[in-house]
C-alpha cells in the first residue's frame, strides 16, 4: 500500500508538473525577438497553421500550440488572413488574434484625375491583392480615393467598390447642384467634372474653373481644354509628355473641345468628389479664359485681350524656366 501511495504521489507529481511547464508554454513570452508578419492562407487546418506559426518563429513548438488549441475547443475558429505579432506574443495572445481575425490593413491610394486605365495599371501592380480586374471599366464610373484592404483581396471587389462610390458621389453632387447649371443628366456633370479635374489640382480653384465652363457653355462657346484634345490623342493611356500640336488642336475628334461645341460624348479622366461638386456648383464669376500663372494655379480673364495679355505672361514664364535648365 506504501508503494502505490509513493506511486500516486509520484503521478501527480508529474502530471502537476506537466501542468505547470505547459501553463508557462501558453502564458510565457514567446521567442519572436521582432514584429513577425505571418500569411495564414484560405483552407489552413490547425496542423498546417501551428507549422507555419512556428517556422516564422512566433511559436516555439508546432505540436504545443496545436495541443493548446485543441484543449481551449478553437480548432476551427481560426481565421485566414495576414496577420502582424508583436515580439514576445505568448501562445494565448497568438491564438486570441487568430481567432478575433486581426488582419493587418492595406491601402492604396488613388489620386484625382487618374484615367481608368492607369488606376488598372496601379492594381495590377499592387502587392497583397488576388485575382484579376476588369479590362474593361468606363472612364469616370470609378471614384478616386484612399481604400483599404487586406491580404488576398480581390481586385475586382477593389474595383466594385470604387464604382460604388462613384454612384454614391454622384447621386449626392447632383441632388444638390444649382438650378441655373447647364447640365442635362449626372453623366454629363461627370463629363465636365472630369474636365476640371483635369484643368487643376489647387483645391480652391476648382469652383472657378466650373464657373469658367459653365459660362461658356451657357455662351455656346467652346470650350477650348487642353486636357480633353490629349484625350482625343491618347484616350487616356499614358502621358503625352509634350506640348500640343497645332494639328492635334484642330483635330476632328468628338473629345477634341477645340474642335467640337459643348462636352465631349464621355470623361477624360475620373474625377473626385471636390470636381463633382464644384461643377454642381460653380463659383460665379464673369470669366471666360483662365491660363497657367507660373505659381500652380491660374490667371482667370473677362475679355480674350486680357487673356493674350496672360498668356503672353505665361509664355515668358515658359521660356525663363527652358533657359534655366
């Protein structure tokens, strides 16, 4: 009886002992030295995670966390993803993660007046994201913005989003546009929207450059926009990366605004919500011309003689800037 007692004594023993080196495997700091980024792909069963979990280094042994896992019942409440652990992340701070999903973010950045082909371009390039996008997206259906996302996702969901967006934008520009603007539907607020996009960056400009269109559509004059005959030039693939000829000036294309009255029979470009809205609503102004100041921005004119005047401006602007370099 003494020696199964001795024996009990010794069980318990190991079995209290066995608890205690496994409670400091959860509860210890883990052996990651640094900030480790772990992919834990689609499909992955708790074997093939504990094996990736401890490869990257953020466990110690594959078979203690998997034991682990098994024993608090989340074998299969693991969750997919790319995921960031903190040096030191102990077992039960590993698990919790996976378990809550706590993904790392992404974004990518698309900026105003980008075409719909150069947007596709930056998808394409983009890291971190699956599957392929549509060939084919209509210029201005896509809202430029910031937008997050997370490892693996789809490229066209990316897309879907942005067109979203752009729906949403627009709806909300043209529900509050001014009565007296001379635009027949929302897609033809895109459409001259793009154009202004196009024309400017400076965020306090845009309402003018509106106003500038608007009242020369109002006029029946044309609208004589740069950005639209490089449109009519290289539909938006690519930068021209030169001046415009004079015989692309007088080209007969609908894009062509030198050429053509009124709007072009779609956008150049896809135009943010700033664009949306100062086409809605235009600044008033008695302007006809503006041109480039030499400062970013633009020097605006009533009459086309004080507009050769800035022009004339602008061009000794060009050529000091020629010389310099």
């Amino acid at each position: 009886m003494r020696y199964l007692a001795l024996l009990v004594l010794v069980v318990a023993a190991v079995a209290g002992g066995a608890y205690l080196w496994f409670e400091r495997e959860i509860q210890d700091r883990g052996p990651s030295t640094e900030i480790t980024r772990v992919v834990i792909e689609r499909g992955s069963g708790l074997s093939k995670v504990s094996k990736v979990l401890a490869e990257a280094g953020v466990v110690e042994q594959a078979r203690v966390f998997q034991a682990f896992v098994t024993l608090e019942g989340k074998d299969t409440a693991l969750q997919a993803g790319e995921y960031q652990f903190p040096a030191g992340a102990n077992m039960q701070a590993v698990l919790d993660r996976l378990v809550r999903g706590e993904t790392m973010r992404h974004q990518i950045v698309f900026p105003e007046g980008l075409t719909s082909h150069t947007i596709l371009q930056l998808l394409a390039d983009a890291k971190d994201l699956s599957g392929d996008a549509p060939e084919d997206v209509p210029e201005g259906s896509l809202l430029p913005a910031a937008y997050d996302f997370t490892f693996g996702d789809d490229r066209a969901g990316i897309i879907k989003r942005m067109q979203k967006a752009m729906d949403q934008a627009v709806a909300e520009a043209w529900e509050k546009r001014a009565k007296d603007v001379p635009l027949k539907s929302p897609e033809e607020m895109v459409i001259l929207a793009s154009i202004v996009e196009k024309e400017t960056g400076l965020s306090g400009e845009r309402g003018k450059v509106a106003g500038v269109f608007v009242n020369r559509l109002k006029k029946g004059m044309k609208l004589q926009s740069d950005p639209t005959t490089i449109y009519a030039v290289n539909r938006g693939k690519g930068t021209l990366g030169r001046g415009l000829r004079r015989s692309e000036l007088a080209k007969k294309d609908p894009y062509n605004t030198y050429y053509i009255k009124g709007l072009p029979p779609g956008p150049i470009a896809n135009p943010g919500r700033e664009a949306l809205m100062a086409v809605a609503q235009p600044e008033e102004t008695d302007a006809l011309y503006f041109v480039a100041d030499g400062t970013g921005g633009h020097a605006f004119a009533k009459t086309l003689a004080q507009h050769n005047r800035n022009v004339q401006v602008w061009r000794k602007i060009e050529r000091k800037r020629k010389a310099a370099q």
